[in-house]
C-alpha cells in the first residue's frame, strides 16, 4: 500500500497535480477538501468538532485502506488547525499495516499564489480564494505548521506545469503510468 501525500500551501496546485497523477497511476484521489467541505456543511472551521472529526477521517481513510492494501492519493495544506504530529501519525498508521507514505512538497512563490488564489476554479470549489482573507490568515499564523517528513519529491509549481510535475511524481515515485 502506498500513501502519496502531496502537501503544498494555497493555490500551489496540490487537487490540479493530484488529479493528472490519479490519472497516470489509477490511483483513486482522496483530496483534502472532501473532508473539509462535508465538515463546514455542519461545523464552522477549526471548531473543536470540526478539527476533531476531520482528523479521525483522514486517519480512518487510510487505516482503512492500509488494511486493504489500496494505494491512493492525498491532498493536505498544512495548516495551524491540524495537529503538528499529524503527519508522524500517519506515516506509523501506514508503516504498521506493512505500507509506505511518500511525500511530495509542492512550492510556488507567493507572487504566483497571490495570482491564482483567486481562480475561477478555486472559486466554484469553495476553496479559499480572497487575497484579502488569504494575507489575513497568513498575519495571523494560521498557516504556521512544523516541517513535514522529507519529501521523496520536491516540485516548483511555478515553474513546472501539471502534467509534467505528475509525470515526474510518478517517475521519481517508480509507478507506471496507466
């Protein structure tokens, strides 16, 4: 079983990438914001229930799936809300069950966030995308987050496009595509 856990700040392109590397692999895309966004439904944001909640699924996912030995694909925004051993406790939830996580640090320069946190895309989402709200939370530390584990692949989505970054993900990572 495989985990990969791509992680990247706001609008670095984690669901864009996440959805051509499904796509070159087969692996099914458990992106972050099916969890978020089935949460804010009932929850406000950071509530107590809401981070609690949030965090068993995510970990109930990939039990789950380590149990069942199906690979998949995760989206993750580190962020002040979520557990700063979060990412640690995952990786022994998958590592006992006999399978692997392998992290993939997206970056992009704040000048190209700031320019696409606004996209239609992330619009129709319900992703974050005010820049206003955006520098906001930046102010605030909502973002501070410990380092996350080495990433077995490191990609400037500035300067590198979707499917070439999935390609590379998938060619760094050994899987074949298709």
């Amino acid at each position: 079983m495989r985990l990969v856990f791509i992680h990247g700040p706001a609008a670095s392109g984690k669901l864009t990438i996440a959805r051509e590397l499904a796509a070159l692999t087969g692996l099914p895309l458990f992106h972050n914001h099916l969890v978020v966004d089935a949460l804010l439904a009932v929850f406000p944001f950071g509530s107590e229930a809401f981070v609690d909640l949030r965090e068993r699924m995510w970990l109930d996912v990939f039990r789950a799936a380590a149990a069942e030995r199906r690979s998949l694909i995760f989206t993750f925004h580190p962020e002040a809300s979520v557990a700063a051993d979060f990412p640690e406790r995952v990786v022994a939830l998958v590592e006992a069950a006999g399978g692997r996580v392998d992290f993939v640090a997206l970056a992009c320069a704040p000048e190209a966030v700031e320019a696409r946190i606004a996209a239609p895309s992330r619009q129709a989402s319900g992703k974050l995308s005010s820049l206003a709200l955006l520098r906001e939370l930046q102010a605030q530390g909502a973002f501070a987050y410990p380092p996350l584990p080495p990433a077995a692949v490191e990609i400037d989505t500035g300067a590198t496009p979707p499917a070439e970054a999935a390609a590379h993900i998938c060619d760094t990572l050994g899987f074949r595509a298709g």
